[in-house]
C-alpha cells in the first residue's frame, strides 16, 4: 500500500493479495445458500469470490465442496463435470477430485509406479466450508487462522425459523454495502409520495429526512442511531455494522420479523447480495415467506440464471428482473402519483442508484469518490470506510482484526422505536438487552 493509493479503490480491490482481499480472507464469507445444492450429486454451482473462480457441489453423502472452477490437466471447466461417487468427475479426461479438492482418479493414464503422488500434485485448491443457517459458508484464508463462524443469532436457529437468499448486485461490493448504513435515503428514495396515517410504520414516522446520526464503535464494527422527529416524539432506528460486510437492519417498529444482509464480493465490479430474515421465537410466519418469494423487500424479484462477467467466466446466480437494461422498470405515471422513485421494491430502488452511479472511466461499478461531498447524516458511511482503512494498514503491518476472534460479539439486532428520550447513551440504556450479544443475554 502507498501513500499516493486511492482509498476507495484500495477497499474495493479485493483479489489475492490486495490489502481488501485480505482481510476478507480472515472471515467466514456467504457462498451460497444451503438450498441451492438441494441433494446429494446433484448439480454443481458455479460462483466467484474475492476474483477466485470457483465450483461448490455436494458430493454422494451430503458433503459439500468448494473447489477450483477448472480441471488442473487441461484447465476444463469442472461445471460440467458429473457428480458421482463422493467426487466431481471431469469429463473431458475422466480426473476425479473429492470435496477436499485431492485427486482421487486418473483414468486416462496407465498407474506408473509413482501413481499416487501424481495424484497429490494433481490436487486442486479447495477451502474449509461449514452449513449453517440455511448457508454455505467458504473460509478463504490462511489455515492456521481459521476463526469460529460469526456468532449471529440466526445462524443457529432450525431451518424453520430462518430464510437466507441471495441475488446479483452490479456494483463493487462497499457501493452496495453503504446503503445499508445511510438511513436519511429511506426518507426518500423508498418513501411514496402522499404518506397517509395507514402508509407503512417505516414511511408514516421516517418524514423527517434529516435525521441526527451517533454513531458508536463495538468489537464487531459499529452500532449507530437514526433519530427523526415525529409528533413530539422521536423515531429511533438502531442498525448494527459487522465487520467485514453484515447489517442487522430494524424492519418497523417492535417487529418480530429480523433481519439483515451481507455483500459479498464477486470481484472488484460486481457482489452477491445475501439477505436474511429470522423469527428468534418460532417458526416463521407464511405471510413472511410469501414476501420473500414475492420479491417485496429483499431478495429482488429474480430468476435463477446465470451471468457472464466481463472476464468471461460465467456464474449461477439468482438475476433481478429490474435492471440496469430496462431502467429497472422505472413507471413515470406512478412517481408522478404514488411513489417518489416510480420504482417498485426496494432492493430495486437501492440497486437503480447504486448500480447507476457516475463510474470510473473504463471501470463500471467504481464510483469516483474524490467528487462527492459528503454530510453530516454520512457519518456512518465516513465511519465505515476509516474503520476499513484502518484494518487494512494494521494487517498489512501484521496486526490481525480483533473482531475475528470475538465471533461471540456478533448476536446483536436492529431495532426501530419511539420514544421521548433524546439523548442516544440513555436510549442505549433503556434498550440494552438488543445491544448486548445475545449470547450472553438470551434464557
């Protein structure tokens, strides 16, 4: 890292050996959900993390791998292989490899008689991989360091009681995961144009658009409040950053219903969204997995399919139907009558500014960042990006993120309330037990 670096593309420039990349590294990351690998030996998955192309399957006895995207012989795509026998067969010349990437059948060749450590060189690089949460969860960094996965409150729970998905984001990662940390956008860019006393708790009380920001850091990475103004009282959203990429976002006031989302780089242009929702007390309600089907909040609306990137690799991904081809079905009678964006959901919304913003010559989803100006109600997004710089120089310097080793910090929610106290310390107070890991609180 230099001094003359940008620091907005430092964080953004996320392959191997970049000071971003890095610390992503130090994580468990996302890679996919549990359901999208719904059976033993079914089909592979292609995806791409951190610039690394990759295949996840599950093998014969519900193991699943994460493993090079191509066949060391010849350099095949393994996505075509056969999932068979407890290992991915490619089918160009017949090499096996099992979930721990070793070789374990080279059938073109005659055995010679050093047969096996031609298998172990002809071993592909694999990473650790744990199912948790309705997730495939994928540690890309170094073995000795591998942490514990973050101690977040749903991914514990029985399937039953959480929903993750996931979606295509084309932007860096950071441009995505900073809307989840400005809370005066929800003031507009998701408000409707006459908000009635039946509109949604989250319009009806978040009018007022200039909201006051404090903003405290944890172990994890950052707690902050939103305090609005409303009807002499004062509307409280309390959201939580956690490092490198993870929100706990409130819903609406006193809502039983949690939820939250993660970004995970699929290189330094474009991000997998992962969206969570969980009912810590039971079951989920079917009204609450029919929005999820639906598309209304997170994911998008979206269809399974793939996309090529712009290095030619292809993905599997969940694909929104609004998009940046169709000026994500932007409708100008209904932002002339209804809604501010005339734009329906809002991860369509997030995504049409997000996606669209004023690029770097030559590098689609890079924003300059030298031309903004920023405010007061930034303060988290300004949090955001000098806590993430300071990570960065103290590992680059040796110094790991405490954050890793603390996975127990991580049980901690979003809240949204009214309330008649000003002063951000009291209301933490007053509402502690959603501010203290949950772990330590919960019967």
């Amino acid at each position: 890292m230099t001094q003359h670096e940008d620091p907005y593309r430092i964080l953004t420039a996320v392959g191997p050996g970049t000071p971003m990349g890095n610390l992503f590294r130090r994580f468990w990351l996302p890679a996919l959900t549990s359901d999208e690998l719904p059976a033993p030996d079914c089909a592979p998955v292609r995806i791409r993390i951190l610039c690394e192309d990759l295949i996840a399957f599950r093998d014969t006895q519900g193991r699943v791998g994460i493993v090079d995207a191509y066949c060391p012989h010849r350099r095949a795509p393994l996505y075509f292989g056969r999932n068979e026998e407890c290992g991915l067969r490619c089918v160009y010349h017949g090499w096996k490899f099992d979930v721990n990437g070793e070789c374990v059948d080279i059938p073109n060749i005659v055995p010679p008689d050093n047969f096996i450590a031609l298998k172990q060189k002809a071993s592909i690089k694999s990473y650790p991989v744990q199912e948790s949460g309705g997730l495939v969860w994928v540690y890309m960094g170094p073995k000795e360091r591998q942490p514990a996965l973050p101690g977040m409150e749903w991914v514990s729970l029985p399937d039953e009681q959480v929903k993750c998905s996931r979606w295509l984001h084309r932007s860096n990662w950071l441009q995505a995961a900073e809307g989840e940390i400005d809370t005066s956008h929800i003031s507009f860019l998701h408000s409707r144009v006459n908000v009635t006393k039946n509109s949604p708790d989250w319009q009806r009380l978040a009018q007022d658009g200039a909201p006051q920001i404090t903003v405290r850091e944890t172990d994890y990475g950052f707690v902050y409040g939103s305090r609005r103004n409303y009807e002499g009282q004062y509307f409280w959203r309390v959201t939580q950053w956690m490092l490198p990429m993870w929100s706990a976002v409130p819903r609406s006031i006193n809502d039983p219903i949690l939820a939250g989302r993660a970004w995970v780089p699929i290189d330094d242009y474009t991000t997998t969204g992962f969206g969570y929702v969980y009912s810590p007390d039971g079951p989920l309600p079917p009204e609450t997995l029919a929005e999820v089907a639906a598309g209304e909040r997170f994911p998008p609306r979206s269809d399974k399919g793939t996309f090529r990137l712009p290095h030619g690799y292809v993905i599997d991904t969940y694909l929104p139907q609004a998009n940046i081809e169709n000026d994500f079905l932007i409708d100008r009678d209904l932002q002339r009558t209804t809604s501010f964006t005339g734009i329906l959901g809002v991860n369509e919304q997030d995504r049409a500014l997000q996606e669209s913003m004023l690029s770097v010559a030559g590098h689609a989803g890079i924003v300059d960042r030298s031309e903004e100006r920023l405010v007061k109600s930034d303060l988290p997004i300004m949090a955001a990006r000098r806590m993430l710089m300071r990570l960065v120089k103290e590992l680059d310097q040796g110094v790991e993120p405490a954050a890793v080793a603390n996975a127990d910090s991580y049980g901690v929610r979003g809240i949204a309330k009214l309330s008649p106290i000003a002063d951000f310390d009291e209301f933490m107070q007053q509402h502690a037990d959603y501010m203290t890991p949950l772990s330590t609180t919960a019967t």
